[in-house]
C-alpha cells in the first residue's frame, strides 16, 4: 500500500477534485459550501426529472463526474469515504436541480448514505417536493446469509443504474418511470470486485492488517476498504472466472442467469483512491422485468457525463463485419534473388555472433541499467536466442536475400524497445538493397553496397550520427571500411575502435 498522494489534506483534496470538475465540462458548476456539483440550465431548457446521487469522495468520477445531460443532474459529495449531511442533500434537492416534474435520489446500499439521503428526501417531501429514493446492493462478493438485514452493498453497478434513470429522464418520462427503471435495474443487477491491497487515505495511518502478502488478491473488497471473504493467491484469468462464478452463482436464486454478452462497456467508472482493483457488473438485459423497456436503448443513449466512457454504438454491435484475411492465408514468401552465399559457413559465423550477443547480455544490462532503463541486454539476448534457433534448426538456404529477410521478423517479434525497431528497419533496407542488386554472388563488395544503401535508409528513422554514443558509431566505421577495402576484418577492427 502506497501512502503517498498528490495532495495529503483531505478537505483540500475533495475541494480541489470538484473543482477542477467544472473546467472539465461548462455545462456543470459548484456548490463549494455544500460541495454540490450539479448541471446548469440551459435558456428554454425543458423540465424533466431531476436525478441525484452522491455519496463519500475518493469514488471519482462517481459521483461528480456522472453529472451532466443524459445523467445525474447533482452529486453530492462527502468527505473522503464519509457520507455528506443531510443539510447538503436536502440543499441540492431543495435549491441545486429542478423540481417541478419531481426528483430521483439514487443512492448505493451502505447505513449512512441511506440515513443521509433519507433525512433529505424526508425533509423535500415534507417541503411539497415529489422525490423517490431507489437503494443500488449490487455487491455480490458478500453473501446475503452475511450481509444480513442490512443488505448487500452499492457499488460501481450503481452507475449503471444512474445511466438508464438519466437518459429516461432525459427523455422526458414522468418520475415513477425513471425511478421504476432504476429499480428494475438495481434488482437485475450483480457486480463483484478484488484488489491487490487497501486503500490509503489521506491523513490517516496504515491499518496493521491492511497489506496483502506479495501475489495474493482480495476477492470481494469492497470500495471503502471492507474485507472480502477471502484472500487468494490466484492468476488473472482464473480470477476472473472464480469472480464471473460468484455472478453467475446457480445457487443464488437472485442472480441465476444464462448469459450472452450484448454490450460490454469498459472504464474507470468507479473507484477507490489508489486502490489496485477492478470490479466487473453484470446486468441481465434479457430478464423478463425488462420487457417494456429498452433497456438497452437506456444505456446507448447519449451522455455528456465525463465519467461516462463512450460506449461503442449500437449500430456497431448489431452490424455484420467482414473478416479481413487471416495472416496464415496471406502469401508472404520471399521470392528467391539469385544471389548466392555459402549456407554453411553464413551458419558458422551467425551462430558464433549470436553466441558472443548471448553471453554480453549481462553486462550490456548493467550498462544499460546506468544510462537507460536496463531491458536492453535482455532484449537482445532474447533476440540473439531466437535468430540462433532459426538458423541451427537450418533456417539458412544460401539465398542471401531470403535467409535475411527470414530473420526480419524474429527480431520484431522478440526485440522490443528502439533498438527492435531500428534493427528492423535497417535489415528490411538491406534486403531490399540486395535485391536490387542481384548479382550471381554475395561477394563483400556486394555486401558493403548493399549495406551503405541500408545505413543510408536507417538515417532517415533516426537522428543519431557517428560520435553520438550509439549503435552507429560502431555501424558506420564498419560499413565505410567495408566499402574502401572490402576486407571484413579490417571494417570489424574499425568498429571496433570506436567501442
């Protein structure tokens, strides 16, 4: 658990968050004495319902950044995982939104947010304010038997239910509709999460049981640091599948589902401070409670919220594509050149050059680790490791122009990083210098014309020159030699200088 943050007061860090809010969209403002983000109306804007939601901070962008069209009308924010006041609800319902066709106040399933939030509807109502409260209990990761009859937990499902009550408000419904959706929602709902460790808030010490041991994960932790049922050690995807299991549970009678995925959105919709975790929602748009409502066309709608991640548009998922070929159909055989080495020799000389590239690695890394972020040695090992298998499992036809074209794409699939790239670019210029070549024999004049069009080709990518301190400085000598005498060795001895 990491204790550093940006900004370490937890009153300023909250101000400051919802403030910044309102340069991110012109179309929302601040309440900063009630910390009320809310949407500013338009001229000649049509009444609709009003939609609010709130809860602790440390969520973002729930639930400030759920405000604006197509969405939540105000959030309202607490301090750092601590509900707001009743006051401040009952000042968004009662001056912040529109209440003339009624308000809907969604709030996620924890004992003090439902308090607070229901102080505030209590008060509106008493005021002459139409308003409906739907309570969000999508966590699965707590057991019902568990959780009691306080009930199970909101969380980030809960915008998914802010999502369909936002576009029906939007729409123009009348507020039993917009607050029945949100309802049917919530009861069709299910999401789990995990995380790697606890979140640390600010200005308080670390809890002694809050770090996880090195490759464990939390399954079912939920976004104000309460403990899950389990810690595990366990892999990605088998986690994934242990948490689609506790959805899909046959034994829940609640969420019991046979599922074919429809829409699949994806982002940062609710969170936890720094916390490392996810969580996956699933909404059963098939279920019967669903039939006279698109649900669907609830959750396409368009909104301005900047918490809301586009999804991909409902064209997109209903349209019929065609494949593009797949890579073992496509012909990418090097036609041969004519131009001749001896395969055997090629093989002696490239494997004991790859065997020298293999050893080097550890010091190449040390370099690297003072001057660059050390993955260079291992990428060229890893490369140097590959190229040898090719050439020692007889990847070498003494087609000059086709031995070296097969060795292109090993190095681009095992070399990462710059110097992958450059190696790339320089041997896809010399393969096609060669061709352009095309004499009967590789001779060393051959090789240093070739290699002289290359290098020239490589400049072009990057802007490093001899004396720069890089690959080059040891390339470029060896090329000029090479073309001057067309003596190996000698253009080897000249690289070598420069080292």
């Amino acid at each position: 658990m990491s204790a550093k943050h940006f900004i370490n007061d937890p009153a300023h860090l909250v101000a400051t968050s919802l403030r910044g809010l309102t340069i991110t969209n012109p179309s929302v403002a601040l309440d900063v004495e009630h910390k009320i983000v809310y949407r500013r109306t338009l001229p000649h804007a049509v009444p609709q319902v009003s939609i609010v939601s709130g809860g602790g901070s440390g969520h973002e962008p729930s639930f400030s950044g759920m405000v604006g069209e197509g969405m939540l009308t105000a959030a309202v924010a607490g301090t750092i995982f601590a509900s707001p006041s009743a006051e401040q609800i009952r000042t968004a319902i009662a001056s912040r939104v529109d209440t003339s066709q009624g308000v809907l106040v969604i709030v996620m399933n924890y004992t003090r947010d439902v308090l607070k939030f229901g102080m505030a509807v209590e008060r509106a109502r008493a005021a002459g304010i139409a308003v409906e409260m739907v309570i969000v209990d999508d966590d699965v990761g707590v057991g019902r038997v568990k959780a009691g009859k306080v009930g199970r937990r909101g969380i980030a499902g809960t915008v998914v239910a802010l999502k369909a009550a936002g576009a029906l408000a939007a729409a123009g419904r009348p507020l039993d509709e917009v607050a029945r959706a949100a309802r049917l929602v919530s009861t069709n709902l299910a999401s789990v999460g995990a995380s790697l460790s606890h979140v640390h808030v600010p200005g308080r010490r670390i809890a002694e049981d809050s770090t996880l041991p090195l490759g464990y994960v939390e399954v079912g932790m939920g976004i104000h640091n309460e403990p899950g049922p389990e810690r595990i050690s366990i892999e990605l995807p088998a986690l994934i599948s242990k948490m689609l299991g506790q959805l899909l549970d046959l034994n829940d009678k609640d969420h019991t589902y046979t599922i074919r995925p429809v829409r699949v959105p994806s982002g940062t919709y609710m969170t936890s401070l720094s916390g490392l975790g996810s969580s996956i929602s699933l909404l059963d748009v098939g279920s019967d409670d669903f039939k006279e409502l698109n649900i669907l066309e609830l959750l396409d709608a368009r909104s301005e919220a900047t918490g809301w991640s586009p999804p991909v548009r409902a064209a997109t998922w209903s349209a019929k594509f065609i494949d593009t070929e797949t890579g073992s159909s496509i012909n990418h055989e090097i036609k041969p050149s004519g131009l001749r080495m001896d395969a055997s020799s090629a093989k002696a000389a490239l494997s004991r050059a790859l065997e020298d590239v293999i050893a080097a690695e550890p010091d190449i890394t040390e370099y690297d680790t003072v001057v660059g972020d050390g993955d260079c040695g291992i990428c060229l090992r890893r490369g140097a490791e590959a190229v040898l298998r090719h050439v020692q499992a007889g990847g070498l036809s003494g087609d000059a122009v086709v031995d070296i074209a097969s060795i292109v794409p090993i190095i681009e699939s095992t070399v990462d990083g710059t110097s992958g790239a450059l190696y790339s670019i320089f041997l896809h210029a010399l393969v096609t210098a060669l061709r352009s070549l095309s004499p009967d024999t590789a001779s060393p004049q051959v090789w240093a014309s070739a290699l002289k069009k290359s290098s020239r080709i490589l400049s072009e990518y990057t802007p490093a020159r001899p004396g720069d301190r890089t690959l080059i400085d040891a390339l470029h000598p060896f090329v000029e030699v090479l073309d001057s005498t067309g003596n190996v060795k000698q253009a080897a001895d000249a690289a070598l200088e420069q080292l």
